[in-house]
C-alpha cells in the first residue's frame, strides 16, 4: 500500500508541485525544498526514495520541452564530476551527518547569491568561476542530489555565473539533472530505497509531475530574461537559508 498519512499528502502534494514549476523552468533550485517537506511526516530516505521516480517522469516533460536548447560545453565539464560525487554518497550513504549537508549547501547558495545582489551595486565584487569550477560544481551537486535531491544550488551556482540565456539556462540544467536522476536510480535500487509503498506512493503523485512541469513552463515563457535572473537568485537566498537554518536546528 502507499502512503496513507494525510499529512504526508498535505505536504507532498505542494512539494511535487513545486519541484515541476522549478523543472519546468521557473524558480531556480526551489525544487530543493521538496524533501524537506516531505520529511516533515516521514523520514528524509523514505521521501528521497518517493520523489526520485516522480523527478524522473518530470525529466521526460523537461526533454522534450527543451531539446537541442542546451549548452553541451556545460554538460561535459559537469557530468563527470556528478558521478564522482554520486559514487562517493553511495559508498557513504547512511553515515553522513544531514545536518552538515544542509549547511554546505546552503552556504554555498547564499554566498553566491549575495554575490550578485553586490555585483549590481559594485561590479568589482565578482567572483571568478573558471572552468575547473564545472567539475567541482558537478561533484557536489552529485553528492547531494543523490542524498536529498539537493543538487540544485551547487549547478545552479556555477551555471547562473555563464551568463547563459535563460532557456539555454534551464535546458543545461533539465539535461544535467536528466542523467543524474536516472542514473542513481541503480544505486538506490541496490541500497534497498525502493520499497512496494514508495513506488506505490510515487505512482500517486506521479499525475501531478506534468502540472507542475506546466506551470513551470508558462511562467518561463512569461517573465523577462532580466527578472527571470533576478527571481533565480532570490528562490536561491530562500533556499540556501531555509537549509542553514535547518542544518543549524532552527
């Protein structure tokens, strides 16, 4: 049987929701904020568990909306990193502090984006982002999607410095998460995740992932190139202290 807490659907079914907006390509890493919800009335693995088949379903929307509107330099330098860090939570998985993993993650998205807010103020405050960034980009963001789907911020810090357009932004980042989420299926499948009740429980959910991903997409399609980067780094604050605050206990 699935899930049948109703406050568990109460929180599931926004945090669903909120991942497709996020997928379909409005509001940066805000998808990061899913598992969290969900774990407010079960345990962060059993909803890491739930949600990674309902991202895939999303990842499919995401690649035919987006196809061929990529940046294939970007996916390169990153992906590899990605199953570094990928393979180093598997081998880990279960002694790593979670607590810890919040506060990196969201140290790490709000010093970039109070970055920009000071670049727009003083331009001389940028921070550099080489090319070897791209690989250590894509390890942390390996390591924690596979841990929480918490891979967001980390690409998002490194892709949102390039300066891309914005739907070449969102395409990069759909592929990039598109190889990542199908390729951890293997090891949460070996480490025991996937049960009768969250694949049950991800069937349910699942009809939800195309509504998200819809509005994701209307709204993209909607707001200007120049707002449209200014609400990635304001979802990016919000998300990077939500994460501090929770990985300090508060």
């Amino acid at each position: 049987m699935p899930i049948e807490s109703f406050w568990f659907y109460a929180a599931a079914v926004p945090a669903v929701l909120i991942s497709g907006v996020s997928k379909g390509g409005f509001g940066g890493g805000l998808g990061i904020l899913a598992v969290p919800l969900m774990a407010m009335s079960v345990s962060p693995i059993e909803a890491a568990a739930v949600m990674a088949p309902v991202l895939c379903a999303m990842d499919v929307f995401g690649l035919r909306s987006y196809w061929g509107t990529w940046q294939r330099r970007m996916i390169l330098l990153m992906v590899p990193g990605a199953f570094v860090g990928m393979g180093l939570a598997a081998l880990t998985f279960g002694t790593i502090d979670e607590a810890s993993i919040r506060l990196i993650i969201g140290g790490i998205a709000l010093i970039f984006a109070l970055n920009y807010w000071l670049q727009r103020v003083a331009p001389l405050t940028r921070l550099p982002m080489p090319p070897w960034m791209g690989p250590a980009a894509g390890a942390i963001s390996g390591f924690t999607s596979f841990i929480a789907h918490a891979g967001g911020p980390p690409a998002q810090v490194f892709l949102l410095a390039q300066n891309l357009d914005k739907t070449l932004y969102v395409g990069t980042t759909v592929v990039f998460f598109t190889v990542i989420n199908y390729i951890k299926l293997v090891p949460y499948a070996g480490l025991g995740l996937f049960t009768e009740t969250t694949l049950l429980t991800a069937l349910v959910l699942a009809p939800l992932a195309p509504l998200g991903m819809w509005i994701g997409f209307r709204l993209h399609g909607r707001v200007p190139q120049e707002l449209f980067y200014r609400l990635c780094y304001g979802f990016l604050v919000i998300v990077g202290a939500k994460l501090v605050l929770d990985g300090l206990g508060i």
